[in-house]
C-alpha cells in the first residue's frame, strides 16, 4: 500500500495536463474581459449615434 502511495505521488502524468488546462483557463479570461470591454465600449458609441440621430 505505501509503495503504491508512493508511486502516486511521484508521479507527474497528470501535471501538464493540468498546466494546459490552467493556461487555457487563463487565455479564456483575457478573451471574456476583451470582449466584455469591447462590447461596453460598443454599446456607448450606438448610444451617441441613435442620440445625435435623434436630435436631428
């Protein structure tokens, strides 16, 4: 049972999984926050043009 324990924890198989899959998760962020300002910023400027539209 030690042995096998062991053998567990010296393993490192599973960790460039889980280092991909951190980074992914890390990259995911960035594109979520771009575009998240990217739509802010997109939605204030059709604000302005349906505002000067409308004033005209």
């Amino acid at each position: 049972m030690r042995a096998v324990i062991l053998s567990v924890l010296a393993s490192e198989k599973g960790a460039t999984a889980v280092e991909y899959g951190l980074i992914l998760s890390l990259i995911v962020l960035a594109i979520v926050g771009g575009v998240s300002q990217l739509a802010s910023s997109t939605v204030g400027m059709w604000d302005n043009v349906s505002a000067e539209v409308n004033n005209h």
